[in-house]
C-alpha cells in the first residue's frame, strides 16, 4: 500500500471541480486519508516546488499556485504514485489522454488542474511538506 501527495491546483478549485476530482480518485479505488484546503504564500510555493528553481516557468508556477486556495490530499492505495499520475493524464494538457484530469480541467501547461508525486520518495517529503502532523492512522 502506498501513498501520493494530491493538489486540485487554483484554476481547478475555482471552476468548482473539486468534488469531480476528488470522486475520480475514489472511483478508481484511491482513499482520500488526509486533507486541507489552504492559499498557498509566495514562500510556500517556492519551497514545494524548489527543485524547478532556475527554469523558465518557474516564476508564472509560483504565480499560479499562489493565485488562489488550493486542495491538498493524501491519496491511498496500491500503486497510488501511478495510479494518480494516470488519473492526472500528461503534465501538458494538450498531451493528455481524453478523460483524464488534465484533458477535462486544465486551461494551459502552467494551469493544469492537479499536481500528483512522482515517486514513492518525494511522495514521503511532500506530505510531511503539507501535514506535519502526519495523516489519519
Ligand atoms: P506536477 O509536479 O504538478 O504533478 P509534473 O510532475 O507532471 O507535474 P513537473 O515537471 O514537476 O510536472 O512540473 C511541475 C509543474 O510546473 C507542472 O505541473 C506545470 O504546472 C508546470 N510546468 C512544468 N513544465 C512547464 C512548462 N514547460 N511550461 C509551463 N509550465 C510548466
Ligand atoms: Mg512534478
């Protein structure tokens, strides 16, 4: 059993999409075992997405994920790593497969609706990132 950091990014919570995302992972057998709702500050950001430090979209990601509240969830379940990342469809929308998060709800490369870990390991950090206090046992 493994675990996956999940983000309905700005664009996505504020065109009501939440609770469509939130339900896709359900239905494809992901728990939901921990969340909050929260706006993430300029410092906030840059830290989660230190490692893009430096490339060209870094400023407008920061802008973006600033630009209004975001959902944050730990998702459970096997292979969940992958199993969101197939959900979420390709990081560029205008590569993801039809029915996948991105295809529905992303509006650009930059706005594209959802964030999942790429791996087991960052997984591990970025849920201690947003829940220090560990998640529902
Ligand atoms: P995420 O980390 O959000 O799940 P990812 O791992 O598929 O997506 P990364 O390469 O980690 O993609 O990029 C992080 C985020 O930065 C992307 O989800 C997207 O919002 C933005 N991004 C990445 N590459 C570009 C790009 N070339 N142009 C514009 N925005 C980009
Ligand atoms: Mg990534």
């Amino acid at each position: 059993i493994e675990q996956t950091l999940s983000i309905i990014k700005p664009n996505a919570v504020a065109k009501n999409a939440i609770g469509a995302i939130l339900s896709r992972f359900e239905a494809a057998g992901l728990q939901i075992v921990a969340a909050r709702m929260l706006h993430m500050s300029k410092e906030q950001a840059s830290a989660f997405y230190g490692i893009h430090q430096g490339k060209p979209f870094f400023d407008e990601l920061v802008a973006f994920m600033t630009s209004g509240p975001v959902m944050v969830q730990v998702l459970e379940g096997e292979d969940a790593v992958a199993k969101n990342r197939d959900i979420m469809g390709a990081t560029n929308p205008a590569n993801a497969a039809p029915g996948t998060i991105r295809a529905d709800f992303a509006d650009s490369f930059t706005e594209n609706a959802a964030h999942g870990s790429d791996a087991a390991d960052t997984a591990a950090v970025e849920i201690a990132f947003f829940f220090p206090e560990g998640v529902c046992p």
